[in-house]
C-alpha cells in the first residue's frame, strides 16, 4: 500500500465525521433559537431505529446464542404493540410457573428436613 493510497483512505474516514462536526457548529452559530426536539424525536423514531436493523441485519450471530435476550425482546415488542395486555396475560403466568417451582422446592426442603423425625 503506497502513501497516498494511505493518506486518502485515512482522509475518506476522517472527513465525514469532521464535516457532521462543522456543519452543526455553523447551523448552531447561524441560530441562537435553535429547537432540537423535531431532529431529536426523528433520530430516535427513524435514524436509531434504522442502523439498529442495518447492523443486526449484516451480523452473523445464531439465534440460540442470545435467547435470553431475543425473550426479552419479544416481552418489550409485545408491550409496545399489544399495550398492556400482553403484560397481563404473560407476566402472571411467569409468576405463577416461578411461584410453583419455589413452593415444590421449598416444600421438598420442608420434607427433607423433616425425614429424620418421621423415622422415628
């Protein structure tokens, strides 16, 4: 690789970014009102949105491997698009399957430990 073919490559990386930098210090100068809640409410609604599935999108990853987190992807897309529903329909029964588990331990400790007395 020769150096220009270095300083070029450096350049295209570099002048994006600085140009993004210039060109909202200029816009920031030129108003002294300047409003960010239209261009915030946009980054968050559509741009943040949009590069998060662009980059799941492009990535190689298997499905298995972030099943705890695909789980609760899916519990926050149900709240968002069923509304609350979702949330009372699933979460009791979260809590219930977890609420029998302890009480079959708890209750399975309350024999074990109780074994030797019902010996005698």
């Amino acid at each position: 690789m020769s150096q220009v073919d270095l300083v070029y490559r450096i350049f295209a990386i570099i002048f994006p970014a600085f140009s993004i930098v210039a060109l909202g210090y200029f816009f920031a100068r030129s108003r002294r009102d300047t409003d960010m809640s239209s261009g915030n409410r946009i980054n968050m609604e559509i741009f943040t949105p949009a590069l998060i599935f662009d980059t799941m999108s492009t990535s190689d990853y298997r499905l298995a491997d972030y099943s705890y987190l695909t789980l609760g992807g899916l519990q926050v897309a149900s709240i968002v698009l069923i509304g609350n529903l979702a949330s009372i329909l699933v979460i009791p029964v979260i809590l219930w399957v977890i609420l029998w588990f302890f009480c079959r331990l708890f209750l399975s400790l309350i024999f074990i430990a109780s074994y030797p007395v019902l010996l005698e």
